[in-house]
C-alpha cells in the first residue's frame, strides 16, 4: 500500500474539450493550475463531472498523461476507472496505474443489474488485478445500484478499498457509514456534494470532492481549513456562500438534461473566467444556449469571481 | 396567524395502544410526562410515527384531547392531518381545531398522483377551511411524490404555510429551501432525521422532529441546546450518540416491514423503560419478537437509558 | 362461499359529483343503466377510477346504496374497502356488507410500507371480519408496492381471496400468475387495463376492469364476447377501436395530473354523451378545460359514440 | 436502405465462453446452427443477453465474424452497438458495419442521465455515421430511461430507425406504439419478452427476440407460425409451454443476482443439451451452483427438450 492520504478537497477535474471532441490539453492545464493555485488537496479525473463515460481508452489516458506532468507531483492526482463491467474497469485500472496516479475510483457495474454479492466480487476483481488503493464511488443515480453500508464493510474487511466517494446524496447513510469506520483512520469518506459540504466535514468526513471546485477552488478549500479549526460558523459561511453560486448549475435545464445543466453549468463559467476555450460537452449532451450562458455569467459575476461585464 | 412559534425539539409522539387496539390512555399520559419533562419544545402528535394513518377520527380525537390535557399549555401542541386527500384532511383539520391544537400538519395527497400544482392547491384549500398555521410535511418514501422548492415557494407566497418538515431524506434540497428562506424568518424548517440534527442546525434549520425522541428527549434537547450555542463539537458528540441509539430501528427488519422495526423498535425500547405498556403496532404490522427485542434492548442498555437487566 | 362468480366485462363505475362535491344520484343512476344496457358482467364500484379515496364512508354507502337499487340484482355489485390500513378497511367491508354487495376489492395497505408478510395478514384480517369473497388488486403505482406472486399464492392457499384485479401494467408477470392459477377454476385473473384486453383474454384471464368501459360498455363486451368465441380476430379489431378512443385520457395532462387527465377524460366524454351533469373530479384533481374538452370531444365523435357537433 | 426485413423470430443469441473468458467459438457455432436449424428469422448478437457491455471490441468482432461466417446468409444478422454514449457506440457501429452485419440495434445512452431530446440526438449521430439501418433498443431497467412514444416518432421522422425491440415489460405501452406505427410498414416491432409473444403478435407486431429461444427456438417459431397463419390458440398453446420453460431464469436467484440466474438459466440449460460447454458468464457474473442447475435440469427435462438423466 502506497503513503497516499485521501483527504480534503478533492474536485473531479473537468475535462475540455475541443471542437473535434478532443482533449483540449492547453484548456486542461489551465484548470489543473487553477486548481493547484487555489489550494486543493488532490485531483480527481475520470469522474463523473469529467465526462469519463464519454471518453475512449486513448483520450482517458492523455487526460491522466496531461494532469499527471501539470499537477508535477505537487497534489496526489486519483483517476476514475469506471466502466461498464469487470474486465473493462480491469483495463482502464491497468493502463492508469502504468500512467502512475495515486488511487484509484471504481462504481458498482452498471447496465446489468448486480447482486450485492457480485458488487464485492467485481471491486475485489479490480483490486486484485492492480496494485493500488481503490477509492468505492456511490453513486446510485448513475449506476442504478446503491453500495450498502455492509457491502462496505465486506470491502473494507478484505482489504479491497480504502475509502468512499459518496455522490448518493444519503446524506443520513452516508453519516452511518462514517460512525461504522469512525475507529479505522486508514478508511477515509469523502462526500460528492457541493452544498453539504460542512455537513459532511461535521460528521467526522475527510474531505469532498465537489464538481463546483473546478470552478471555485479556493472557496471550497477556505471551507475545509475553517473546518479543520473547528471553525464552523466560517465553514458555514463559506458553504453558504457556494450555495448561491451553485444556482450554475440549473439554468439550462429543462431546456437540457440535467447533467448537460450541470456540467455545462460549471464549463459555462469556466470559459467566463477565461479557464477553458469551449464549453460544449461530450455527445449527446446538449450545449448551453447564449441565453443559458447569460444567467449563468449573472451568478458567477454576483459571487465576485468574475468581473461585471 | 397565532403567536405560535416553531422550533427546537418537537417529538412526533408515539402512540401507545392497548391490547384491544384502543388508545392506551395512561401510557400516552407518561410518554407526555416524559417528553416534557425532557425539555422538549413541542409535541407533534399524528405523524407518521404516531401511527396515524391508522387511527380513525374517533381516535385521533382522543389522542389530542390527552396530549393537550396533559401538556396542559407547556408546550405547543402540533397535529397531523393526514390523510388520502382534501377533503378528509380538512375534517381532521376542523376537529382538531376544534380540540384546540396550536398548527397543523399536512402532506400532499396520495394514493393518487397528483400534480406540483394539484398538491399547491390541496394545502390551500385545507388552509382556507381552518385558520390555524399549516406545516408542511415532505415525506416522499410514504406519500411517493416530492413537495418541490417551487411549490414551497408559492405555498408561502399565498400564506397557506408557515414552515416545513422534511422527512426526505435529502438534505441537500433541504439546505437549498433553508437558503431560500433564510430572509423570511416567520417559516421554519424542521429535520424530520434523526441522525443529521447537528447538519440541519449547522445549515439553519430550526429544529427537529425525531421518532428517536420519544425514547430520548434529553439528549435531543442537549443537542439542540448546544448548536444554539454555537458549540458545535458538543452537538455533534451527542448527535453521535444518539446515532449509536437509533440502531434499535433496525432490529426487527428484515423478519418485519422496516416501518414496523422502526417505530416497533421506539415503542419496545419505551416499553422496557416503563414509558407504555405495549409495544405492538396497528395492524398490519408485526410486532418485534423476544429475540428482536432482546437485541433493542441490549443498545438502550449500552446507551445508558436503562440499566443492564 | 357465495355463488357470486366473477368474469367478463365489469366496469370501475366513476363517482359523477355535484357541484358542492355530493354524489350525483341522477348522474349515477344514468351511468349504471348505460352500463347494464351495454351488456356488463358485474359492476365494479368504489375503485380508483370511482375515486373512492376521496369519498368518506357517508358518501362510500350512498354510492353503494344508489348502484345496488338500480342495479336491481340483474348483475353482481362489488365494492372497493380501498383505505390506508387494516381496521379502516374493515369498517369499509363491514358497512358494504351490511348493503348488500357481492364481493370485495381490496390493496396492499399504503402510505406505510409494509412486507409482503404483512400483506397478507391484512388481508386475512379483512377476510376474517366479513364473510363474502375478496379480490386482490394489484396497483402498485398507487400504493407503492406490488402484490408478488408468492403472496398471492399464500393468500389463496389460506382461502382469503377469490380472484386477482392486475392494474400493474405488468402483462408478463400478470401471465405467470395466470399460469400458476390455471389448475384452480375458482381463482379469477381480470385485467385492469383498457388497452390489452385482449391480450389478457388469450392468455386466460376471466376479465377486465376497464375504466373506458363506463364511456363504451357495448365496445367491451363485444371484445370480450368474441374473445369467448375464439374470434381473436374480431377481438382485437374491437380492441384497437377503443385503442383509439383511450386517447381522451392523454388530453388533459400535463396541464393537469394524469389521473387529473385519465378519469376527467372519461368523465368528460361521459358528460357529452348525456350521461352525467358534471365532469369535475374530486379535490384536488384540477378539472380539464374547455379547450382539453373540445379534444376529448373531437375523440369520441371520431369514434361514433358521439355526433359531430 | 438495404432490403432487410425485420420479422419474425430473433433471438438474441447467447455468448459462450471458455474458462479463461474469450469467446467459446466452436460453442458460439453450435448455438447458431441449433438457431438457424430451429428455423429462425434473424439472429441478434450482441445484446443484453449475449453478455455485450462485458465484451470489448476485439471480443465483439470477433462474435461477430464467427456469427456472420456461421450463418452464411441464411438468415440476416443484426448486432447491438450498445455502449454509454454517442462516440463509443458509432465506434462500434462501424466495426459492425466493416464485418457485414445487416443491422444495428441501440440504446439510450446511460450512467448519464440524457433528456428525451439529446436521446433523440444520439440515434441521429449514429445514424449518420454509418449507413445501416437502426433498431431502437427500449430496455429501462438497464439504461434507466424509456424511449418515450413521441421519441420513437421523432426518431422515424428522421428516418434515424427501422424499428423497435421493446423489452420494457410494458406491454400496454407497446400496444400504443404498435397502433402509432400500424400505417408505417417499413417500421417493425418486435418484442423482447419471452413469455407475451402471442400478445405482442396478435396486437400486431412483427416478432419477437426472446432470450429462450436460444433453449427451444423451434417452439417459437411454431408460436410464430401459427400466429402468422391466424391460429391463435396453437400460438397460445406453444407460449404457455414456453411459459414453463421459462422458469429456468428464476432456479439462481436470490442465490445469484437476476441477470446471473436468467441469463445463466439459459447457458446452464444449452450446456446440458450439449450446445455449450460451459455456463459461466462474464465477470463479475456469479455463476449458477449445481444445486440451482439440478432445478434447471428438472424443468427442461419436463419440456422433453433433454431426455431424464
């Protein structure tokens, strides 16, 4: 087992995209720099918010290739590893601990419907293929499929994972969880919201990893510090404060789907503050209209990220 | 409007029955006794934890004229009014007025699915036939739609509501209506969670209605006293207490329902605490065995609420 | 065990209301005669689409009273006891018995979740308190959980059911249980569906429960006669036919809820066809407008059953 | 457009493999000419019940070529291109397309949640990126989103489909889609239920891709047969033999997870018929123990496709 310590914030690095749906790596370099800048404890890539199912075997490695020279050793740098089935999580876990990151992100299978009992044999697959922490990412809204709190425990038991990204929006499991693993310090939850993250923190959680630091890193990292003082009217502010700039992440929708909102939302004004070129997503996903972008700016401007046009 | 004021600790009390499936009298007096002797800072009577969709209007009468004889004005004194739809909700709602409760509280109707709308509508026309203040009531798992931030929103606009109670589960929405309303403080918002209290205060929300309670109002009370105090590591400390204590809901399950483990599990951990006579549910619903109720008992005991038989 | 013997077309008869929400007897009586006229099996009262969770027990025994005198024994009457838990439904069942119908209809409870073990105590708790035969009705989409074919086993084995209405929309499982009772003559299988009914036919169901049967009885029991006769032809050229008459349940929604749309549908054209005096539902089902009317209406005059204004 | 016709029986033909998880080729051989013996309409590889998203693209080529050289053009071919989203799926569409296949079926995108609209979009991109033509892919419990009747329009309009393979479970629906399109010829139906086939035949559809007909495809084609000649109650005789065929799926589960025990209720079932020599399925697939292939064993042998052991 590698020194890797999970902690902190964490965001699910947003991945760029030319207009030829490639990589847009001088975009990508911006955004690590502008993360690293602003104090995060780690990078996430192939998340969810990173497009990761979207993206091929070649241009999920140039991600990890890219990140992995930009952050230079400075911040842990995990990568997601999700996939379909087994065998194909195996391949991705392969080819990105030959790129070097630190740990490893892996959900339940998804498509075929899972047993419990299947989820703990496909991480333990995974684990037993590559030498490297796997971080278990619940998230039921993708994967159809919740991990419940003993197949966590039947994970953590047989030394397959070393922590959870909970994106199950349970804030109440995720709470029960953290009691369950309260005396097993090399266990480490991190929760995938962006507007409980003092909950969290409260709760006895070691970090999070909200898609909305890409946008606002430093913010989220003043969130954390205040928290680690036992400051939690600062980290409540400050949450409070990410609430209102979380509105991003709704004004495209009905108009699009939610994850094109969303995303979208965060790539909207990341082209604003001048850190990516394009802010289209991934195929089907919708771009955000003019009108969209609009509101969007309104908000990003109101928070004092971004200078009123 | 009234000068009733929402807030704190308000149990949704347990109803006690006897043998013959009655109102146990004397048992629901001592749960009183022993919730207001807890510092508690109302009493929710006929929620879900109350059983009440399963009480006719006979006893349902007969719940509030003994829970208001013996609060005896000490406490305000809220009363469900649920039911399928409009129209019964609006004959609990006159005799409960009647009977003299401080609010009510009403969720959207069910059986049939009903619109955002719809539901706008119901809560209106309850609120019109009775002047008394309206709670909502957002509980998903039981009523199998969401009370949106919309509909919230227009509920207040028409004065039909003066707070909610949020028995979601997501606590991130629930921290997006807290930030909603923050400018308005004549609505109130109340965790219907047991075990992210601390997280709701910290978010700003204004008290609790915990099943938990019932058993353990004191700690509840010290919970909440703590976080107005802005001694946030003192709330959480208790908070995780009673997070040990709340495990008695999952004994039962999955020999019983989860409904009848949950509240089977308050009514037999208040049975061996002298508090009622009878732990049985209203039909359908199992009952705990022996060695169910052994193993509740085993974490009262732990808890310190009881001493070790 | 009466003779009672379930089968063929038996209608869900909708509940027309008077403008102060009473139930309108003249309205009644005319729909029970176009039913009876049309040649129906039975008559199916105090169901959804009679918007029985919406009527108190006063106006529960009025319709029960109204259908049973017009209906003057020439068919069998049988009543929903459709009511969140046990004893609330044995009060139903009590008081229909006592009126006289021929049988009963009952859910799963709902609002609290129950297992399936608890489901079938309460039924037989309902069964034991009144002695006339009961029929289960599966409609999980109202009460949140489904009738699994083990139960309905058990419940026939402990002789509390005679017969299963399938309003789950689940054709396939609906099959199995068909199968599984096939050997077993005094086990009806009616389908709640208007749109495959001639499906349920060939695959041995005993009936339907069409709610678009109050607008075209005549249409169903030709479906259901040539069915009988191993005319699958003529059947499903029946069935298309009130294929596209079904359409006036889509004319109202999303401006209001489905059900808002489907049973105000029916009511609406039953309103053009002289059958009823007012086609709004129950509150809080928003009532459909004059231009969803003019729809509905361009519908049923396309189908013949109406002259073109 | 080519000339294929989409009708009849198809199955969606089983992947066998060897212990160390490459394709079985001389199995997968068998299979087919057993398929195309059982006089078959068409053959779908690659589908849910093929194992696809557990394949990679080397695997999926080469099923594909061992099909295609297998077949001889006896039978049209259609294979699934069935990945997460838009560019993975053209990827594999067009290796399809390289190998000769006569038509693609695709999904809904997932893991992503998409709207209606960007669903609308993916079919569309695939569709212009090879020139093949396209069956739209109904299957929720998989992708978590229904392909919406006003999507399946939209999609024809665009002439972006040739049909539907609906395994919605919804037949209802599917009756609706099937009235839709009745005046389309060029626009098939299939259904993918194993045990509705009469149904969706005598509601007017075009064939069916059962998962059993990889046990018995000469009992669906007799079912087929006899629908096509008007017989209906030989087709019914046959679906109700296939009906107790069917229990196989069910001999694993809750041992196994649905997919384990129904997919691997047919390999265990062909294993014993000496059509494949091993019944395990991909990773993370529990496979069936003999206690749960004695059952299986049980029932075939009484379908008198395996002679008593």
């Amino acid at each position: 087992m590698t020194q890797f310590s999970l902690h902190g914030i964490v965001p699910p690095v947003v991945t760029p995209l030319t207009t030829d749906m490639e990589v847009d790596a001088p975009s990508l370099r911006r955004v690590v720099r502008h993360l690293i800048d602003g104090g995060v404890h780690g990078l996430f890539i192939l998340g969810s918010s990173s497009e990761v199912v979207f993206l091929d075997a070649q241009r999920r490695a140039e991600v990890i290739r890219i990140v992995m020279e930009e952050a230079g050793g400075r911040v842990p740098v995990i990568a997601g590893v999700i996939d379909i089935a087994t065998d194909r999580c195996i391949q991705h876990a392969r080819e990105a601990r030959a790129l070097g990151v630190d740990a490893l992100v892996l959900t339940a299978p998804f498509y075929t419907r899972t047993s419990q009992a299947e989820i703990v044999d496909h991480f333990c697959y995974v684990r037993d293929a590559v030498d490297l922490p796997l971080i278990a990412y619940d998230i039921p809204v993708c994967v159809n499929i919740k991990l419940e709190r003993e197949t966590l425990h039947k994970l953590y038991a047989r030394k397959a994972i070393v922590g959870l990204k909970d994106s199950s929006g349970d804030d109440g499991n995720m709470r029960m969880v953290m009691r369950d693993f309260a005396a097993h310090p090399d266990f480490a939850v991190l929760t995938g919201s962006e507007i409980t993250v003092d909950y969290a923190l409260l709760g006895g959680g070691h970090g999070a990893v909200p898609g909305l630091a890409n946008v606002d890193p430093a913010g989220y990292v003043r969130l954390y510090d205040a928290a680690r003082k036992g400051d939690w009217v600062a980290a409540r502010a400050e949450q409070q404060r990410l609430i209102e700039l979380f509105e991003i992440v709704f004004q495209g929708y009905p108009d699009t789907s939610r994850n094109a909102s969303g995303v979208g939302g965060f790539k909207t004004a990341m082209q604003m503050m001048g850190l990516i070129t394009h802010r289209h997503m991934s195929r089907p996903n919708a771009v955000l209209s003019d009108a969209h972008a609009a509101k969007v700016r309104a908000i990003v401007e109101k928070s004092g990220l971004l200078r009123a046009g």
